[in-house]
C-alpha cells in the first residue's frame, strides 16, 4: 500500500471541514488524509512553513515529497481522484494557474462570511460535539 498525501486544513472553519467532507467523498482511492492543523502538533513540527500560514491555505504533504498550497493543492489532488481526472488537464491552461489562485485566495480570506460564521468563530456545531 502506498502512502497516503496529507492534505492540512483549519479544523475551526466550518467552509473548510465542508470542503475535507467533499473531497472525502470523492478520494475513491483513499489517497489523502485529513489533518486538523489545530489539532496535529506533530505534524506542525515537520514543516518549512509558518503555522499561521497554514491556516491561511489548504496544504498538501506529498507522500514523495513536496508541499503544494492553495489552487496548487487543489491541482495536485485532481489528478488523484478519478471524478476530477477529466478537469485536471484544463487547470493548465495559461493564465488558469493564476486565475485559480486568486480566486481561492478570495474563497480563503471570506471563507468564515461564506459558511454561518460570525467573527472567525463558527455557531455550527462539530460532529460529536454538544452546547
């Protein structure tokens, strides 16, 4: 069995455990795993980058190596799950790149307006969590 890509988000962010849920059900291959940064010191310890940035973007840790952020990681885990295969060629297009993160970084920087959160704290219940 080959190892798994881990794939980093904020475990605080309603938009962003909506966003893990959907790609869950999309990884057929069980290729990622999903990382709460908040709650995954250890892996925090391991990476070249600011845990503050990670809060910032979705990261990607490739199982070979390499570390993709932002529409880049949205690129790379295209190729690994088969519904998204026939769009990933087109997210190369020229100017595509670029258009892509700007608009994931705009997703990013509104993502507690877009899901009911109310000042960068979520009134959405965690599973198995109660009031």
């Amino acid at each position: 069995m080959t190892e798994k890509a881990q794939v980093l988000y904020d475990g605080h962010c309603a938009f962003c455990r909506k966003s893990v849920s959907m790609l869950g059900k999309l990884d057929w291959l069980k290729c990622l795993e999903y990382v709460d940064i908040r709650q995954s010191h250890s892996v925090l310890e391991t990476l070249p980058v600011a845990p503050e940035r990670l809060l910032e973007e979705m990261h990607v840790v490739a199982p070979k190596g390499g570390l993709y952020h932002g529409f880049a990681a949205l690129r790379w885990m295209a190729w690994r799950l088969p519904l998204l295969w026939p769009v990933a060629p087109l997210l190369y297009i020229p100017g595509v790149p670029q258009l892509g993160q700007k608009l994931y970084l705009w997703i990013a920087r509104n993502r507690f307006q877009l899901i009911p959160c109310h000042g960068g704290v979520c009134t959405i219940q965690q599973k198995g969590s109660r009031r």
